[in-house]
C-alpha cells in the first residue's frame, strides 16, 4: 500500500461543507480520512486530497462523460466499485459538491442496510 498524504485544509472545508446537514448520515474515518456513511455504506470520503462519492450507474455515467470525473482508484489499477473522483471544477463550486452528494445519497440510501460487524 502506498503511503497516503493530507487533504489540504481546502478539501477537508469542501467536503465539510458538503456533507453538512446531509440526511441520516454518520461521519467516520476510512483510509484515515473523513468519510460518511448512510445506513452503514460508505458514501463519501476524503481521499489524499481528493473526494470521491458513491454514485448509481446513470450517475456515474453522467459524472465521468460530462463532468471528467475518474472511476475512484485508491491505489492504481485497484478501482472502488460504484465511487467516483469528482474533479476540481466541482470540488470548487459549493452548490456541485453539495448536488452530487445528495445524488450518492439517494443512491446508498437504496442499498440494502449493514449491520455493525462485532468486536
């Protein structure tokens, strides 16, 4: 596993940001970074200084074709089914960030529930 660098201050402030007052989610780390899930999944997270959010097929689409987004690779060659890099271009706009994430929130919020794994 390669070794991991910080979010710049900017990228924690724009995934805060967006994820503020997102519906029925829970903070938590993952890779070390910050993240939120929604009904146990995964549905956004800081990775270096990246964001990536889990998307539904037609979004994902939509976001890689339209929007240059990548398909969320956290170590090359080894790509994370279903989550997406969002680009700077909507990293830096508050009201994009907040719409693709509300986007993977509608979608994780259709996965079926995980139940905490025990100690």
């Amino acid at each position: 596993m390669p070794a991991f660098t910080k979010p710049s201050e900017a990228t924690l402030q724009t995934f805060e940001g967006a994820v503020a007052g997102l519906q029925g989610v829970a903070r938590r780390t993952m890779f070390g970074y910050p993240s939120v899930f929604l009904n146990g999944n995964m549905l956004s997270c800081v990775f270096q200084d990246r964001i990536m959010v889990r998307l539904s097929e037609t979004d994902r689409t939509e976001a890689v074709k339209s929007h240059d987004a990548k398909p969320f690779e956290p170590s090359p060659g080894r790509a994370m089914k279903e989550y997406v890099e969002l680009p700077r271009a909507i990293m830096q706009n508050p009201s994009a960030m907040r719409r693709w994430l509300e986007r993977g929130r509608e979608y994780v919020a259709t996965l079926p529930a995980k139940k905490p794994k025990k100690k």
